[in-house]
C-alpha cells in the first residue's frame, strides 16, 4: 500500500510466527520459533539461521560489535555476525 508517496509491499519470511525483531546500522534480524532467527540487510532478502536453541527467540538486541537474543527458559545467546550465536550463562 502507499502512504505518503512510500510504497509498502508485503514480503513472506516464514510461515512460522515472528515474536521478535532488530534493527542496527541496516541490519535486521527477526526471531521466531524453534531457534530460528532471519537476517536481512533490506527487508526484501532474508537468510534463515538456527541460533542453536530449541525454544522461541523472544527478544534480540544489538550493542555496537554484539547481537543477544534471549529464548525462552531463560536461553541466552550472544554473536558477532548474527550468524554464529554462543551460548551465554
């Protein structure tokens, strides 16, 4: 739809829920469920990743050089890429 002279399109990212997401200096990383997180640098391509959990990606963050996300039962991972997460205790 347009709103404003910008043109909005609706991309399909995965038929599993979405429950989180980030933005940092143009890049997107969406959390769903099972550990699965999906990166983007322009929100029309995204690339799936398994961030080594089974449980859902609640919440994600980014500091300068470093993603977090937290799963449920209090899952905790961090990366530098967003690509390759280590797990947290």
């Amino acid at each position: 739809s347009a709103n404003g002279g910008i043109t909005f399109s609706k991309v399909a990212v995965s038929n599993a829920p979405l429950l989180s997401s980030y933005s940092a200096e143009g890049d997107w990383i969406i959390g769903s469920t099972s550990g699965n997180t999906w990166q983007s640098s322009d929100l029309v391509n995204f690339t799936a990743h398994n961030v080594g959990i089974s449980s859902d990606v609640l919440a994600l963050v980014t500091l300068p050089s470093i993603y977090a996300l937290v799963g449920k039962a209090n899952t905790v991972r961090t990366s530098t890429n967003g690509i390759d997460w280590t797990a947290q205790t």
